[in-house]
C-alpha cells in the first residue's frame, strides 16, 4: 500500500478506540488494467477490497492509442474511480506501444500509482488465476486484477537521454538484420548456378544504403555518449573489460535506462532473460536453460563481446567458459555463461565505479572455490561478480 493510502487510512484505524464507525471505502482501492495494442487500449477498472479479499468490476471501455484517447481515458478513469482516490494503475510492457500512455499518466497523474510489468510475469499471474483464454477484454480485466492484488513497484520513468539512444540503438540493430537478410539473398543468387542480373544488382544497391545507414547512426550513437560529459568517465571504466565496445556499451545502457531500474545483479539477469529455468519433479530431472523471458536487444548486444573473450584464449573470464565446457562439453552453455558474466561486470564496475582488474576477479574466484569445496577435480561455475576491494 502506498504512503498516500496509509496516510488516510491510519487516521481512521486509530479512533476505533472510540467506537466510532470505520468507513468501508478507506479499505478499497480501485485498480485499473490496460492492454495496449499500435492502435488502441482496452481497459478495466475494478474496485478491490481489503477486508473481504474480493472485488467488483466497475467499468471497463476502449480508447485510441493517442493522445486524444489518453486524455478522454484519464478523465474516464477520475470519472469512475471510488471515493479513496487511491488509484493503480498496470500495464505490460508491450514492445513501445504502452509508453506514450505510461508517459502521460506520469505527467499528468502524479497521483496514480503506475506500474509496468513485463508480458511473461503478467502471462504467470493470469494462469495462476485461471485466465486461459486470451482476448483484450480478459487481458485489462487480468492486469486490473493483479495490480490490486499484487505490491508492484512502481515506474520510473524513461529519461530523455537513455530513450533517444535507445530508439537509435535498436534502429542500427534492425538494419543490421535487414543488411544480412539481403546478404544472404546475394549469397543464393550467386551460388543458384545462373548469374543473378539484375536482381543481384538491386540488392548489392540496397545493401550499400543500408550500410550507409548503419555507419551514419553508429556516429548519432557515438555523438549521444559524447554529448553527457558525466559519462565519460563511466563509459571508460565499462571500456576496460575485454571485449567490451562503445555499441554494446550504449545498448546495454539504453535498455536499461543506465541500470537505474535495477538495485541487484539477479534482477538484470532476469530481465534480460539470462535466469536459468531449473525443470525438478521427484526423481525426474529436465534440462535446465536460460529463460530468454527478457531483453533481447541485451541479449544479443553480450554475443559479440563473449565471442571475442572465447577467441582471446585468455583471462578468467574465458578460464570460466573452458571449465563449463569442459564439464559439459556443450560450447553454447560456455558462451552463454560468458555473456552472463559480462553483463555483470557491467553492472558492478558502473555502480562501484572502478575499472576492470582480472586479478582481483581471480582472487574472487580462489575464494569461492574454497567455499565451495566440490571434491577434487571436479568443475563448479564462476558465480565472482568482479567487485573490486
């Protein structure tokens, strides 16, 4: 519950003592759901109570995704909600359609506690309440449900900053997609026993302005980093772990919004789906894997820069992907293991402000051999998170 609601239920809770009567409304709280499509939003706004654990939907409607449809909601929502004032309000993280909704309840209802949460954790929620089927209607109503039902934290916002190199970071990353696809088109034409022609032609020709693109907004990116002199010192440090470019550097960041959404290691390696899925039941023992229920810009940001610590042949950071494959002989596993890894140098070098060191990570590793003490001879994972003393 928020400041705000304790403050006008508190008041109420201690004059029992009189035996005066205790309002019911100061124990609802209205909950209002959105699932949010390119064009529009459904919506739902319930009214949960406290006492008796159960709720009653109030409304539920359709608005355009813009900012007419924000305004016209906003009002609808002050319109129905109870005599509290105490309003939540719970969205999913919809690839950028949920934004500019999210962005005009921030600014214009301080008030409304927002929350936004990602698709997978709201998908758990609803299975666990039974929603099996899936429509708009049953998606706001879910969401509604959860947000009065569930302490979720609220959002912070996205800054400007992070936000403009985010958008110019995920476009590179797609025309790099497309430079490829074509690539791979040229390669067929090329290999299909006939000359290609003019089809070839045009695609070399697009090939070309794609990569004109990519070198242009690779620059924009350069430009942006450059362009918050407070970075700088920060981005250097990130620098010194091996393998670690500027691009991988500004993607991370974008995604991330500066690590500023997180306050521990596990949450950013849950959010950019490197959690590992551990599968038990009795005596029977599934596979266990990364979840991939997160970032993929993060994702595939961390590939290249583990393949260049694999190449390396050196550092702790690859004597961690020899040991897992020598234990599993699964090289994927390694790599995957090593793109963890950095991510979480990243992490640690940023708030602590230091600069990458892999003696201390060594050391680290002694120690936590030792704690371990697995019988000889036998490999255990690198779990250091290169936190320099």
């Amino acid at each position: 519950m928020r400041q705000g609601e304790r403050d006008r239920i508190d008041p109420i809770i201690n004059h029992r003592s009189n035996h005066q009567p205790l309002n019911i409304f100061f124990f609802m709280i209205d909950s209002f759901g959105a699932d949010i499509s390119k064009d529009e939003f459904s919506v739902c706004l319930l009214r949960y109570s406290l006492q008796q654990q159960s709720h009653q939907v109030i409304a539920r409607k359709e608005f355009a995704n813009r900012p007419g449809g924000y305004k016209a909601c906003l009002s609808w929502l002050r319109r129905h909600a109870g005599p509290t004032g105490a309003i939540r309000v719970n969205m999913e993280a919809t690839g950028v359609y949920y934004e500019p909704l999210a962005l005009y309840i921030q600014e214009q209802a301080s008030d409304i506690h927002l929350s936004v949460v990602l698709p997978s954790q709201a998908k758990r929620y609803m299975q666990s309440r039974g929603l099996r089927s899936k429509t708009d209607k049953i998606d706001a109503y879910g969401l509604a449900l959860m947000g009065a039902e569930r302490m979720l934290s609220e959002w912070a916002g996205i800054d400007p900053f992070w936000r403009n190199l985010r958008q110019l970071t995920r476009t590179r990353g797609s025309l790099m997609d497309q430079r490829t696809q074509l690539r791979n088109q040229v390669h067929a034409l090329e290999h299909s026993g006939q000359t290609g022609g003019e089809a070839e032609e045009a695609l070399h020709q697009a090939i070309a302005v794609i990569s004109q693109q990519i070198d242009r907004l690779t620059q924009r990116i350069y430009q942006q980093l450059r362009s918050c002199k407070d970075l700088a010192g920060q981005i250097e440090r990130l620098r010194s772990i091996p393998g670690i470019g500027l691009l991988t550097i500004a993607t991370v960041l974008a995604e991330t919004n500066g690590f500023e959404r997180f306050s521990s290691i596990s949450q950013l390696i849950s959010y950019s789906g490197y959690d590992v899925v551990i599968r038990e039941s009795g005596k029977w023992a599934g596979k266990s894997k990364i979840s991939k229920q997160g970032s993929k810009y993060i994702r595939r940001a961390m590939y290249m820069p583990a393949s260049v610590v694999v190449r390396s042949g050196k550092g702790p950071t690859y004597e961690l992907y020899q040991r897992l494959v020598g234990t599993h002989n699964i090289k994927m596993k390694g790599h995957v293991a090593v793109q963890r890894k950095l991510l979480t140098y990243l992490y640690t070098l940023w708030n602590n402000a230091q600069v990458y060191d892999p003696q201390v990570i060594k050391d680290q590793q002694k120690e936590h051999q030792k704690k371990v003490a697995l019988p000889e001879g036998k490999a255990t994972a690198d779990t250091s998170h290169a936190k320099a003393s």
